[in-house]
C-alpha cells in the first residue's frame, strides 16, 4: 500500500485514479494522527507527501525519519513534490529525510512509473 497527502482534490483524484488503474492499493493521510493510524494497521510501502500543504507534509516526512522511528516507519519510501520554484521547500524536504524531492511537473509526468517503482512492479 502507498499513502499520500494531497494539498487538493485534484492531486488526491488524479493519484487515487492512476493507482486504480494500475491496481495499486492507495490510501489517504491528512495528519500526523491519520499516519500513526495507518502504521498500526499496515505496512506501507511508501508516502507520497505534496508539499503545497507545507506543514502536514514536512511533520509526516520527519515522522516517519525521527530518531527512534521503528523499523515500519523507517522503512517507508518517501518521495515529495512540490513546485518547481519553491526550492527552499523543497530542500526542507530533503533534509526532513524525503528519499526523492520532484518538482511537481516532474511528479505528474512520472506518477504512473513511480506508483510502479513503489508497489514493486516496475
């Protein structure tokens, strides 16, 4: 499973929608609650975090890269996406612990291969 914060609904539709397609089990997370709750339930495979909603998704990328994280956090791909001229956010990102940071072109272009890459199927 792959989880995803999206700062609207359009990235939520187009993301829940390419998964589908693909028959890849998406599910949403809006807060810090919202990924614990995940975590205790499943294994995610991977956080797709939008970073037009800044503040959720630097504290769901710092979650899951904390020091005493356990293992099932840390082993969750993070891949962040932004815009392109928001490259300090970006770079948050990266220092956060995100394992990829996209310019949100490069996001939307790639989403079918990296949904692939992350369930493993690519």
């Amino acid at each position: 499973m792959i989880l995803y914060l999206a700062s609207d609904l359009i990235w939520a539709s187009k993301i829940r929608a390419t998964a589908d397609a693909l028959g890849i089990p998406v599910r949403p997370v809006r807060s810090l609650e919202m990924l614990e709750a995940r975590l205790a339930d499943s294994s995610p495979a991977a956080l797709l975090a939008d970073l037009d909603a800044p503040q959720a998704a630097l504290s769901l990328i710092a979650r899951l890269r904390a020091h005493g994280a356990d293992d099932k956090a840390r082993a969750v791909r993070i891949i962040a996406w932004g815009p392109h001229v928001e490259k300090d956010l970006l770079q948050q990102a990266r220092d956060a612990g995100a394992d990829d940071v996209l310019t949100r072109g490069a996001f939307d272009h790639n989403l079918e291969h990296i949904l692939l890459s992350l369930s493993g199927r690519a």
